[in-house]
C-alpha cells in the first residue's frame, strides 16, 4: 500500500463580483492533481510561480480545504475526517515552510517553538522535553545551548533548520517541503538540501518536495511531477523527465536549466532557441482550445505525459 | 552597560539562562528607562497614584463634602492648604479624593473597554471573513451612535449613579478603536506562516490565539491601552465639567474645574480650579509620555537604547 494518494484533488477560490458579491468565477488553482507516494521516496512538485504547487502542498496537509477529489494517508481518508480526528494525522504529516522568517514565532524562544508539537501530542516530563529539544537541535546541527535563544537570533539556513527540527519533533513519516530553500543564498541551499537527505535516509522519511528549481530538483528527487496551471503536464521518474521529455512545455522547462560549462553557451543558446520555436509552433496541438492541459497519458511504465 | 552585562554572565556561569537574550517586557522597561522624560513621568504617575490611592485612606470622604457654612471662600491656610469652595468644603481633600475617582474612572474605562476590544479584535482579526465582517459591522454600528447623548441620557435616567456605572457605560462606547487597531494587526499577524505552521503541529484555534497571535500583538495592546488611559481620564473630566459626570458628593478633578463656570470663582478664587486644572494637565502629559516611550519601544525602527 502506497503512504500517501492523492485522487484528482481540486482547490478553486471563488471570484465574487457585482453587487451582491455573488460568485461569478473561480480561480482553479490545483484542477484535479492525482498522485501517489511510496514510503521512502522524494516525489518533487515542480512548476512556475502561481501553478499551483504551494497550494497542493497546503490541501494535502489540511491548510487549505480542497474543493474535490480526496487524500488518502495509509489507507484513510483524510479530508472525510472531522477536525478532531484529523489532528492524530498531523502527527504524521509535517511541513516546513518556505520563508524560515516568518514561519517561527518572532516572540517565541527555540526551547518552545520545537516543543509546540510535542506538548500537542505527547505527554512528556520537563527534563524529558528539554532532553527531546537538545536531541533534535543536534540532530539539525545546531548547538543544544540554542535553545534559549530567539528566533532573530539565527541565520537563515539556521531558521530553516530550526524549522526542520519542528516538523522532525514528532517522527512524521511524511513532510511536505514548500521551496526550504528557496529564500536562502546559494551556499546555504546546499547544506540544507544535503542534510535533508541525510536525515531521510537516517530517519526513512518521506518527501513531498515543492520547488520550481529543477537542478535543486533532480538533486533531491526519485520522482517528479511537472504542474502548469494547476494541472499536471508531465509525470516521472527523474530520468524519464529529464532526458525524455515528452511535452513541449517540459521540454522547455528542462531547457531552461543553466549550465555551468562556458563552452556549452553558445550551444545551449541555440539549443533554447529550437525549443522555444517548436514551442510557439506546437502550443496549439499541446494544449487544448482555452490553453488547458490535457489528460495524462501513459509513456512508459512510470512515465506519464498531458498529450493530445 | 555591556561590561556589566559580562560581568553578570560570567559571575554564574553554572546557569544555563545566563546566555538569554532579553525578554519582550525588558526591552519596553530600558526604553523607558533611556527616555529620561518618559522615566520622570513614570515616577511622577507612580507616586500621584500612590498618594491619591493611600492618603483617601485616612480621609473620609463623608467628612470633606460636608457642608460648613463658616467656612465658605476661604483662601488657602494652614487649616485648609487649598482653601475651601462655596459650601466650605477643603478642597485639598476633594482634589484628593477626586483625583482618585478620576482615576478609578480613567483605569476602568480603559480595562473594560480593552478587554471587549481586545477580545473582539483579535477574534475578528484571527479569524477573518465572515466572523470579521460580522463583528466589524457592529464595530460600524457602535461608531454611529450618538456617543454622548446615549451617555447623557444614560446619566440621567439610572437612579443610583456611581463610579462603576460610569465605568460601564463609558466603556460600551470606546472600545471600537481598540477593537479596530487589534483587528487589524491580528490580520495581518495570521497571514504569517507561524501561525499556520501551529495549525499543523495540531494547535488548537484557542491556543494559537492566546499563546501564538496574542504574545505578538502585547506590544501594541501595551501601548493603545496607555494612550488610551490618558484620554479615558479627560473624558471623565469633560463630561463631569458639563455637568453630566459626578455629582458634587462624588468629587472628581471634572467637577472641581467646573466650579470655574462661575466668574467670581474663575477671577478671584483659583485655589478652586487652577490645582486640578494643573493635576489633569500634568497626569494626561505624563501617562502620554510613557506612552510614546512604549510605541517607540514596540517598533525596533525608532527604539533608541
């Protein structure tokens, strides 16, 4: 059995409008996303700014509530259950949010923003607590003394793994990752990115890993779904997505990713050109007559493509 | 400052909170302490409550509004250090007493109505939508009211006036601003990811807002409740001057200046008013003060220490 599945999933916001503010339109932000994780594995949401992959992320955890379709967490499902009882499963659902600045309590010290959670659900002695946030501290490479400090007191990959330690505090099999790294420098990335692979593999966890970088992507993920609009345009292993893009917009996207060798350029330049042109001239067959996306089809055994 | 600050740290180094940077109230106390006016107005505030506070404690209040015909109009002695008023009654000891009901009122109005604004304000703001357009438009409805006919009307219909009904029935008619000023900030505190990272580390809504929403917002409640005292105690005054505040048993600062309304006692008898007049300006001006300390403490920008 798979740990997590998510079955055509929709979240639209209304549009309201006129003078009774009636709803005259939605925004469909995620239109049916459909999914499935293996425990143990890093399942990347890649797609531009407004494609609906925060959102995702959010309905998936119970942020935002979905408008149809269903998550199911180790065969329940999730959003059928009443509010008290969905809160056991926060114990097993994690997330770490994308800004570290405004994700941890300016007011609050280290010590109680990681005991949050487990003053939540575990009834634990004060000795034992304090033992508990010296583990997890260490365990994100921050000295155990920190914990009387106060968040303005960290560096921005040190908040970010202060939000790791809060969404580890309660051994979740699952953590949704909205961009970690994408408000730290390049040298900070790296470190947070390699210790999250570190503690997966320490601590058998599961990704969903929300980014729209694709080398940080490829670096992170087994597989990757490519959204646009709300949709899936694409779904793979990391391999069939990079080296055998079916659809032109990830054809395009994947072209899109810098590199680093100076003797490539004036090949890479060309090359971007070419899909740029075969992307003008096949956005029609691509994409359906209002500029959605179609339906997934099946390419290969774990490859799947919105063709016509 | 920061040599003594070691010499603190390293004096116990066996103590694990000695690295602890300063709590939220310690910033709010050094600003004020820096602000060499703010510090005066403090102290100044401090020992005016004290005194109004104990002294009443050894004065009867039967005793001073007592009228004494044998005395009326006297200039200030050392029987009356302030003289007495047109029915001879000491005015030191009504200034006393005054200040004190002035006070209570100024103090009362302030917590009650901060506490319904607060509460309001904070649902509205935590919230959001449909409770805050609810509560909101009660907000709208209160601010349309003829504020101070309600009250003069109120005034004069309840039969047994005392301090507390004024406390209430002020308090139903100013704790919109309070609530509107919380609101806003709270809307915007939610937005931030900490609050909902609280959701998903399966916080309760009343937890986030008192342990979560509220320790981010005492700043600004610390200082829209200051300012708020300081207008709160001319309030009192200004309708006690109108005659629709105490009556003459229950002295207050307004009452004590309303005996200005007559020219004689305006012209030749200022021991009646000038003294309470002096005490409202000076106490308004001081809790102001620290006041601005405080907002200048609760935003980093203008902190000076």
């Amino acid at each position: 059995m798979s740990l997590l599945t998510v079955n055509n999933l929709k979240v639209h916001y209304p549009i309201r409008g006129g003078i009774l503010r009636r709803k005259i339109d939605v925004v469909r932000a995620v239109d049916g996303i459909t999914m499935e994780l293996e425990r143990g594995e890093t399942y990347g949401l890649v797609g531009e700014s407004g494609s609906g992959k925060s959102t995702s992320g959010r309905a998936i955890i119970g942020l935002e509530s979905p408008t149809a379709g269903e998550v199911t967490f180790e065969g329940q499902k999730l959003n059928q259950l009443k509010r008290q009882d969905r809160r056991e499963y926060y114990k097993d659902i994690q997330m770490v949010f994308q800004d570290p600045y405004s994700s941890l309590n300016p007011k609050k010290r280290v010590n109680d923003i990681i005991a949050e959670p487990i003053r939540n659900f575990e009834k634990r002695t004060k000795d034992d607590e304090r033992r508990r946030i010296q583990e997890l501290l260490e365990l994100v490479g921050l000295s155990p003394e920190s914990m009387h400090k106060y968040p303005h007191e960290f560096s921005g990959g040190q908040k970010q793994r202060l939000g790791v330690a809060r969404a580890l505090a309660l051994q979740p099999k699952l953590i949704i990752a909205d961009e970690p790294v994408s408000a730290l420098d390049v040298s900070v990335q790296a470190q947070v990115l390699n210790f999250m692979k570190e503690i997966q593999r320490e601590l058998d966890l599961t990704y969903i890993f929300i980014s729209h970088d694709l080398g940080v992507v490829r670096h992170m993920c087994n597989r990757i779904g490519i959204m646009y609009n709300g949709r899936f345009v694409e779904e793979g292993s990391a391999e069939d997505v990079y080296d055998n893009p079916q659809h032109i917009y990830t054809k395009r996207l994947v072209a899109a990713i810098p590199d680093i060798d100076p003797a490539n350029r004036k090949h890479q330049t060309d090359f971007r050109r070419e899909v740029k042109k075969e992307y003008d001239n096949k956005k029609a067959e691509f994409f359906d007559e209002h500029g959605g996306v179609f339906d997934l089809k099946q390419v290969s055994s774990t490859h799947y493509a919105a063709l016509p | 400052m920061e040599q003594s600050q070691q010499a603190e740290t390293m004096a116990d180094p066996q103590d694990m909170d000695a690295g602890k940077s300063p709590p939220g109230w310690r910033i709010l106390l050094t600003e004020v302490l820096r602000d060499k006016v703010a510090l005066f107005s403090l102290l100044l505030v401090v020992s005016i409550m004290m005194i109004v506070y104990l002294v009443p404690l050894f004065l009867s209040q039967e005793e001073i509004v007592r009228v004494d015909l044998f005395a009326i109009h006297e200039p200030p002695s050392s029987e009356f250090w302030l003289g007495t008023d047109y029915g001879g009654r000491d005015v030191f000891g009504q200034l006393i007493i005054g200040t004190r009901n002035s006070l209570t009122v100024g103090i009362g109005v302030t917590a009650v109505s901060g506490m319904i604004g607060i509460i309001l304000g904070v649902v509205a703001g935590y919230f959001g939508n449909t409770v805050d357009n609810i509560i909101m438009r009660i907000v709208d409805f209160f601010f349309v009211l003829p504020t101070l006919l309600i009250v003069i009307v109120f005034i004069v219909i309840v039969p047994q006036y005392t301090v507390w009904s004024f406390i209430f029935i002020m308090s139903m008619f100013l704790w919109m601003g309070i609530a509107r000023i919380i609101r806003s900030k709270a809307l915007r505190e939610r937005e931030l990811d900490y609050i909902k990272a609280s959701r998903t580390l399966g916080s309760s809504h009343l937890k986030i807002i008192f342990t979560q929403l509220m320790p981010n917002l005492s700043s600004i409640i610390i200082v829209t409740m200051t300012l708020n005292l300081a207008a709160n105690i001319g309030i009192e005054s200004g309708l006690s001057f109108l005659g629709f505040g105490f009556p003459e048993e229950t002295p207050s600062l307004g009452t004590l200046i309303s005996y200005a309304t007559n020219p004689t006692t305006l012209e030749e008898r200022w021991w009646i008013w000038v003294p309470a007049s002096i005490l409202i300006l000076v106490l308004m001006l001081s809790i102001n003060n620290v006041g601005q300390a405080l907002r200048r403490a609760a935003d980093a920008k203008q902190r000076r220490g």
